[in-house]
C-alpha cells in the first residue's frame, strides 16, 4: 500500500522505514517475487557502506474485517 521514510534524527543519521501492506500474505508474495532484487540491493547497500545497522522493531496486524484468513501464523 506504500513506505514512509521518517527521520528521527539528522545528526545521528537515524532513519525510520515503515512499509504498509494489506496483508500478510501481499507482502510474502512480494518478498517471494523480488527475492533477487532485495538481495542485490542488500549487497550494493553493504558494499557502498550505506547502512550501518537494520534493526526490525516489530509487526502488527490491523483488521477491521475481523477475517483473519489471510495472516500466516508465526
């Protein structure tokens, strides 16, 4: 559905990445499509030195719908 990209601070050089899918499934479908893509770009980051450190701080589900078919367990 979109990204964000927030800075929390400039002098540190911190950014935060938010990705919003509309389910947990849409977003295993793109991971398992651009698997290649990701990789390569994970290598030219590390290689330019563009990131020092990737930290996950979570995952969460939202529904109105109450249909909770579509989220994979963990």
């Amino acid at each position: 559905m979109g990204s964000e990209l927030v800075c929390k601070s400039r002098a540190l050089r911190q950014y935060l990445a938010l990705d919003y899918w509309k389910s947990h499934l849409d977003f295993e479908a793109f991971r398992a499509k651009y698997q290649v893509e990701r990789e390569r770009f994970a290598q030219l980051v590390a290689f330019e030195g563009l990131l020092e450190k990737e930290v996950l701080f979570g995952a969460y589900y939202e529904s109105d719908s109450g249909d909770e078919n579509d989220i994979v367990p963990a």
